[in-house]
C-alpha cells in the first residue's frame, strides 16, 4: 500500500505525508502538529529545503489560502528546529 502524498504549500512539491511537517492553524496562529493529530485544517511544508523560511517571510498569502483565513505565521522555523526530523 502506498503512502499519502501530500502537496508543500512553500514549494509545490509533492511529497509521501510522513515526509513533510503538518502545519495546523491555532486561535489565529499556526503552529507545528509534530504528531499529526491536532484538530483543524492542515497545511504541508518540506521538512529541508528552505520552505519554512520561505514560509517566515511569505509575501504571497500562502498561509492565508492555506488555511482560508488571516494566521500568523510565528516562529515556525525556531519551532521546527527544536523538533525531531520527521520520519522516513
């Protein structure tokens, strides 16, 4: 059985689900669902690559479309780098 494939919102690249960071809008912010089993509308980036960063400094509303609401974006790369790598 294969593996869901999931879409990096920064890059567009695709990518099996376990590969990528889950992203989940919070109370207006977003932050990292390391588990994949927080509630809500959820949003994919690389895990590598500069995609989080990418995120940081977005100017083009990929949040914004991502989660069909304003969000603020945090500190999502200090956020990830405090977590283990996803799995592989």
């Amino acid at each position: 059985m294969t593996a869901p494939t999931r879409t990096c919102i920064a890059c567009g690249r695709k990518a099996e689900k376990n590969r990528l960071i889950r992203l989940v809008a919070r109370d207006g912010r977003v932050c990292l669902d390391t588990r994949g089993t927080l509630p809500g509308r959820g949003a994919y980036v690389c895990a590598g690559g500069g995609c989080l960063e990418r995120l940081a400094r977005d100017r083009r509303g990929r949040l914004h479309r991502a989660f069909r609401g304003p969000v603020e974006p945090g500190d999502l790369v200090a956020a990830a780098e405090a977590q283990p790598a996803p799995r592989h």
